[in-house]
C-alpha cells in the first residue's frame, strides 16, 4: 500500500512539473502570453469619484490578495519562468499585483486597463489588446509575457470567467486574435 501511495504522488509531481515546464516553455514562444486577473480586491468595480492617480480612491487589495500575489510569483517562478516582461493595468490593484511577482518594475499598459464602469469601450480595448500582443510577442524575445489586468478584459478577449489572482495562457495569432486558452488557477 505504502509503494502504491509513494508510485502516485511521484506520478503527480511528474504531471505537475511536466504541466509547469509546458508553461515555461510557451511562455518563451513568440504568440504566447499569460494574462492574469489582480490578486483579491474584495468588492465589484471602483468607489464613485475614484482616481487613478490615488490609489486610497480605488478598490485594492486586502492583506488575503497581498498574500496571493506574492504566491503567484512565487508558483510562476517555481514553474521555470525566470524571465518576464511583465505589463499591467494602471489600476492600482493591477500595479500592486504585478509589483510582486519578481520579475522587476512592470510597465504600466493603458490597453489592459478596465472598461467595467464602459461595457460600450470593450471590443476598442480588446482591439488595443491584441495590437499589443501582436507587437510584443516577435519582440520579446524568451521572456514570459505577463499582463495582469482586470475580469471584464480577459472575459472579453477570450470568453471565460476567472477568478482573482487565475490566470489564462493565451496562444494568439500575428494579429493577437486568440487562438487557444488554457487556464491556470491562482495557487491559494
């Protein structure tokens, strides 16, 4: 009973890393890119009269969605992803989400900011979106390109819901249209 117990975790550790190499290593491929949902930010959209430039206006992360941020970054780390080019949402929740994945200073990307409070401006920012991966994805060479951005943008751009903190590997065309998705639960 005990080999039997011993030959299937050491079966499931082989799966999880075989898992975890397959996304390094299309993360190092030109048309793929990891887009993420911000960590935990407890309650829906933003405070009427919010601003981007005050972060204490906004919805943000509590200490749970601190927490998993910095285990994501951790659990991408551990699966062989050394290298990221990593953009974000001028959300504050986006940024400080994406602070602490390790990868260095993100770039703040308007294209992957939220239009929750503008459903009209979705299929304009999801035009935005594919432009960007389109440039970035010959350019960036074999960094992991990671966006972390908001629900309303991956919902849009691929057609599935996720939750904080998930994450959604994307394979996309020259154009950025998306051609495959395989999603990654945050590791609570």
């Amino acid at each position: 009973m005990l080999k039997q117990l011993i030959a299937a975790i050491a079966l499931a550790f082989m799966a999880l890393t075989a898992m975890g190499s397959e996304l390094a290593d299309k993360l190092k491929l030109p048309n793929y890119a990891l887009l993420m949902r911000h960590a935990l930010a407890p309650g829906t959209g933003d405070p009427a009269g919010y601003s981007l430039a005050d972060c204490s206006t906004q919805r943000n992360l509590d200490g749970q969605g601190k927490q998993q941020a910095i285990r994501t970054g951790q659990w991408l780390q551990s699966q062989g992803i050394q290298k990221a080019m990593v953009l974000t949402s001028p959300w504050c929740r986006c940024k400080d989400t994406a602070n602490v994945l390790g990868y260095g200073q993100p770039e703040v990307e308007p294209a992957i900011g939220s239009f929750f409070e503008a459903s009209q401006e979705a299929a304009d920012y999801t035009q935005r979106l594919q432009k960007r991966l389109a440039q970035l994805g010959p350019t960036k060479g074999d960094k992991a390109l990671i966006l972390v951005t908001h629900h309303v943008n991956i919902l849009d751009y691929m057609g599935s819901h996720v939750g904080s903190g998930d994450m959604v590997l994307v394979q996309f065309d020259a154009r950025g249209k998306l051609i495959s998705a395989k999603r990654y639960p945050s590791p609570l």
